[in-house]
C-alpha cells in the first residue's frame, strides 16, 4: 500500500529503481506482456497513483501505451539519450543523481 508505484518491463530495471529513488517497482517481465484483472485491480486498490516506466524503445513506447489504454495507469517515458534506453541503463551511463532527477521530473509532470 502506498502513494504510487512503478510498474518496469524487467526485474533489473525495478530493483535498480527502488533502490536508488524509494519508490517502489514491480515487473511485469517485458513490455509484451499483460497483466490480470486481478493485478490490475489490486493495484488501483493498494495504490494512489500507479506508473509505467518501460524502455525507451519502439516496443517500450507501443506495449507502455497500450498497458496504459488497458488500465488506466498513467504512462511515463524516459527521455532519449545517446547511450541506454532504460532505468538500469540510465543509472549505469549518468549516474544515480541524474537517475533519481529524471524519475522524480516524470512522476511530478505525470501525475493527474
């Protein structure tokens, strides 16, 4: 139970996220995936606001929209950069500061 919650396309990328920002993730183990009703539902019921975060690719931006569309979940999308294209790559390229920065940034503007 919480304020808000990220859902990540992989287990490194929401370990590397909890670790490093507080906020908690899960994974749902690649974009491509769905999630039950029953997960989609405990989630509205645990938390206030619930986020995706997937890659910063083209399936990251199609399957994070298309999860979004389906539940309702507020999308976020990481900003492009020469190196990586997602949360754990982001933090091994620019560091934990810029991490943390960026998420914070995109939670804050994402928010309804």
């Amino acid at each position: 139970y919480g304020e808000q919650i990220c859902i990540c396309s992989s287990l490194k990328d929401a370990l590397c996220l909890w670790a490093n920002t507080g906020i908690p993730a899960l994974a749902i183990q690649g974009e491509g995936y769905k999630m039950s009703d029953t997960a989609i539902s405990e989630l509205k019921r645990r938390y206030k606001q619930v986020f995706i975060l997937f890659d910063n690719d083209e399936a990251g931006l199609i399957d994070g929209k298309k999860l979004s569309e389906q539940t309702g979940f507020i999308n976020l999308v990481l900003p492009k950069t020469e190196q990586g294209k997602d949360v754990s790559d982001m933090y091994y390229y620019y560091g934990k500061e810029y991490l943390c920065n960026t998420v914070m940034n995109l939670l804050k503007n994402g928010e309804q």
